[in-house]
C-alpha cells in the first residue's frame, strides 16, 4: 500500500498540505484540461477537456486550495475551469447538480461572490427539472462516461437500457446535497420534496436486506415502475460494487444530516455495517465486497473517501457515534496507508491516494489515483483542520 512506511502519526493538517501539494503538481501538468485518473507510479494524468462527470471535483479542490493558502493562482484556475465545465457539461445526467453544487455553492462559502450561488441554484434547478416524477429518481442520463471504448460499458451499449430510463445508487448523493443547499437558500420547498422524494425511492430500490447495495434500476419511462435492478462494476448481481456502497453511506448520511429521519440512520446503519464486515482490517475495501478472488483483487479508496467523507460529518448525537467512529478509522487508513508523502526518493508526486479502482470488471484504472478519490479526501480534511 501507497504510505504504509510513512508515520502513522499523520495528522489531518499535515494530509490537507500534502493534497495542496498535489493541486500544484497537477495545476502545472495538465495545461487547462481537467485531471481524470492519474498513473499510480509516475503521477502523469490522464486529462478530459471539459471534466466529464467529475470536472466539479478539480474546481473544488482547487476552491480548498485557494482557501487554504490564499494563492491567486488558485483562485484564477478555478475561475478559469469553471467557465470550461459549465459551458460544455450537458444538463441531462444525474451529474449535473453535484457538479454545480461543487463549482457553485462551495465556491460561494469561499468567496461570497453571487454569481456562484446563482451557478448552484441553477444546478438544483435543473436536477428538479430532470427528476422523473413516476420513477422518484433523477435518471443517468445521456452524459458519455470518457474512457477508452474497450474498457467501459455505458447504458446504452449492448442493448442496455437508455440513460433517461436507468437509476444508479451513486444518484442519491449526486442529486441531494445541491437540493438542499438550494432549499436553505431559498425557502423553495420544491427542493426539499424532490430531495426526500429521491431519497424515499432510494430505500426501496437499492439497498437490500443484507445492507449490500445495487447499481442500477432501470424503470419504465412511462409509469416510472421498476422494471429491474442489476449490478454494472460489481463482479455479479449478486455481489456488491464498492464504490456504490461508499456513495450510499454518503448519500444516506446526508438525508440523515438534512432530516433527522430515522428511516435514513437505520438504512445508512446496515449499509455501514454490510462494509465493515466485508472489508479488510483497515476498512478500505476491494473493488466487490464479495468477489470470489479477493483478497488477490484490487482495492478501492474512492469507496473509502467517499464513506469516510459522508460518516465524519454527521450530526455529534449518540446515535451517530459509532457511524462517526468508523468514518474516523476510514480516514486514518487514507492518510496512514494510501496518501504519497514527500519523498526523494519516490519518483511520483506527493499527496496522490492511491489504489482507487475506476472499473473493476473491465480493468480499467484500476489501482490508480482518481481526481474524485482527492477531492472527497481532501473536503474531509479540510473539514476536521477547520474544526
């Protein structure tokens, strides 16, 4: 693993300076285009031109970057992209808020310019507007995931279902954060019904008994009844995606913040139950919590960041220590095992988390550094510095 002979004694300050470190690394390599996945052993990037489904999460960080350390250079890039995802992003994906809310909401808590609390409400607009008012899920969409054809199914090949009929278990966190934002900026309850309307359907189709989680559910585009439900990146459909697990936690621990619903704690205990007891000792799990290879398949820090991302920030009450331990044990193993230190001896830059898996089934970018892993490790830092 990644920093297993770096100090355990690494503390959330000194993990945010070395992602700061990163964003320089990166800002000086990428040359206007947006980080993607990054190769494990020399740190190059593989570059996207207007961000794809995740350019929200290079303008966030480099928001925390600018926040951090008050460098111009910062503050210009993020400007700069941020005119590049907006004008080029297609409103039609699940993908669209979560952007907008990264771009727009979080660049407005930084710098209280209005222009990016208008570029937030138009994300939760436009997610209120996509949401499918039979299915009560804000659908995939039509956005091309970018990465090579061989490598990557999307919806519609194959004879798969199309986007515009297809849910995803990663949705209930894309969609809700910027609904609620929008909602406390505005009173407008449109947002917070469509936010709990999603979140509702959520418990009925993605989480199963066991605490385990499912992909996708496609519906029909008519009645918005569920047609199906089925496992795209896991090994099976009878198996489990690790990273869906970690946007479930996520997304659930956010329904919980919002609404205080017990209906939300109790789905996001057995979700965090189901992933603590089928990841290994430091609570990074493998691409597919039940793959019949593991432990000889990779692991996943994206699903790590994501979970500890979502448990750290929930609500101090007894009922949430223990969601809130475990996020803590997340953290520590991100910063202890995975994140590159400085070294001179090591030829790949520092403040890289590594071994997040993209694509597990396809084998793609599969012990990579990912831009999404970064930013939900580095938002959470951030997060316990400031605290």
């Amino acid at each position: 693993m990644a920093g297993t002979h770096d100090s355990n004694e690494r503390t959330a300050s000194d993990g945010l300076s070395l992602l700061v470190e990163r964003v320089w690394s990166t800002l000086e390599e990428i040359d206007d285009r947006f980080p993607y996945v990054a190769d494990p052993d020399t740190g190059e990037w593989t570059v996207t031109a207007d961000g794809n489904w995740c350019g929200g999460h290079w303008i966030g960080m480099l928001w925390l970057a600018a926040d951090r350390t008050g460098e111009t250079q910062f503050t210009r890039a993020a400007r700069r992209y941020t005119e590049q995802m907006t004008s080029r992003l297609p409103s039609d994906n699940m993908f669209y808020g979560m952007n907008h809310q990264y771009a727009g909401f979080r660049a407005y808590d930084i710098t209280g310019d209005e222009s990016h609390r208008e570029l937030g409400l138009r994300g939760a607009d436009r997610t209120v507007d996509y949401f499918h008012e039979g299915a009560r899920q804000v659908p995939l969409g039509t956005l091309a995931i970018e990465a090579p054809a061989e490598n990557f199914r999307g919806p519609d090949d194959e004879g798969g279902p199309s986007g515009d009929r297809l849910g995803a278990v990663d949705a209930l966190y894309t969609a809700i954060p910027v609904l609620w934002r929008a909602y406390r900026e505005t009173g407008e309850p449109r947002y917070r019904d469509v936010a709990v309307s999603h979140a509702d359907r959520f418990l009925d189709w993605y989480v199963r008994p066991d605490g385990s989680t499912w992909h996708h559910a496609e519906f029909d585009p008519d009645t918005g009844a569920l047609v199906r439900q089925y496992n795209e990146l896991a090994y099976s459909d009878d198996t489990c995606w690790a990273r869906g697990q970690g946007w479930a936690i996520a997304g659930l621990a956010r329904a919980y913040r919002e609404t205080g619903a017990r209906r939300y704690r109790r789905a996001l205990e057995r979700v965090v139950g189901y992933y603590v007891d089928n990841s290994p000792e430091d609570l990074v799990p493998h691409w597919d919590f039940e793959h019949p290879d593991k432990p000889a398949i990779e692991r996943d820090t994206s699903a790590a960041a994501l979970a500890a991302y979502g448990l750290t920030r929930l609500p101090d009450e007894a009922e949430t220590e223990a969601l809130v331990e475990t996020g803590e044990s997340i953290l520590e193993s991100l910063l202890t095992r995975y994140l590159t230190p400085r070294s001179d001896d090591d030829a790949r830059p520092a403040g890289m988390v590594l071994e997040s898996c993209y694509n597990g089934p396809a084998g793609y970018a599969t012990k990579h550094e990912h831009v999404w892993t970064d930013y939900y490790t580095m938002y959470t830092l951030a997060q316990r510095v400031e605290a």
